[in-house]
C-alpha cells in the first residue's frame, strides 16, 4: 500500500498547490490591473489549465473521501446486501464513465501532440497543458477499484462515507 500512500499525499499536495497557485496568480492580476494598470496577458490562460486540474484532481480526491453527491436517501431504503449490490452496480457504471472519457481524452493529447499546437499565450505546447485529461480520468479509475474493493471486503455499504465526512465536522 506504499504506492496508494504516495498518491493520496502527492494528490493532496498537488491540489493545495493548485488552488493556492490559482489564489495567487488571480489576486495579483487583479492587483496588477486595478492598481497598476497592467498585468499579463496569460494570467487568464493559466488559470483556467489550473482550474482544469484542479477540478480533475479534485474529482479523484473526493471519489477517495466518499464525498460526491450520492442518493443515498434511495439506497438507504434497501437491504445492506441490495445497497452493496446497488453500490457495485454504481461504481462499475462510473467506471464505464470514466473508461470511455480516458480513452477520449487519450485521443485527443495524441492528435495534439502529432499537431504540436501552443497555447494562445505561452510557449508551452496544448498537450503538455491538457494531459491531466486522461491521468485525471485514470486517476478516478484507480480510486473506483479501491471504493469496489472496499465495498466488497464490506469496509463499506455505499460509496459515500459518513465517518470520514465526520472527521471534517469537528
């Protein structure tokens, strides 16, 4: 489980990076404009390849946590065998999801890198920006086995885990 640990922190880290790197570069901009009358011109650009990680990674984050939405008030009204059976059902739909969107965005980096476009505003190539495409959709699979893997060593009934939300309540 060595590897699992070094992806949880890399993750975590990687997402407080991001969004403090998205906090900076935003405020300084708007600094830059309204008090200077300046800024730069890839500032929006940057952001928003940011954002695009940031969202991705943060989707594989929370699909760890147990922290998506989920109906579990439907699931909840069924037997604890018929929610693992429902909850299964799920995370093989998710996967499915999620495979096609991978194979997709895999597609999409290697037309990009065969063309070799940049960004509108830095020398920096699209697919070079864009690749957290399929490693954030491979990253959600890998998080998937481990939810089906709980689920079916009944570590847990549905993929939404109360205890852990618990843990950010106090």
């Amino acid at each position: 489980m060595k590897i699992s640990k070094f992806i949880n922190q890399l993750e975590e880290w990687l997402i407080t990076f991001l969004l403090a790197s998205m906090t900076l570069l935003t405020f300084s901009q708007v600094v830059a404009r309204y008090v200077f009358n300046s800024g730069v011109v890839w500032a929006l650009e940057v952001t928003t390849y940011l954002f695009a990680w940031l969202v991705l990674l943060g989707a594989s984050y929370i699909i760890k946590c147990g922290a998506h939405i989920a109906v579990d008030s439907v699931v909840n009204l069924f037997s604890e065998k018929n929610r693992k059976i429902i909850t299964l059902f799920a995370i093989t739909a998710c996967m499915a999801f999620v495979v096609i969107m991978f194979m997709g965005s895999y597609e999409y980096i290697s037309l990009l890198k065969e063309i070799e476009i940049e960004m509108e505003d830095l020398p920096v190539l699209e697919w070079q920006a864009k690749i957290i495409l399929p490693l954030g959709f491979a990253l959600m699979f890998y998080r998937l086995i481990e939810v089906m893997i709980d689920v079916i060593n009944n570590k847990t009934a549905t993929m939404h885990f109360e205890n852990h939300l618990n843990d950010y309540k106090e």
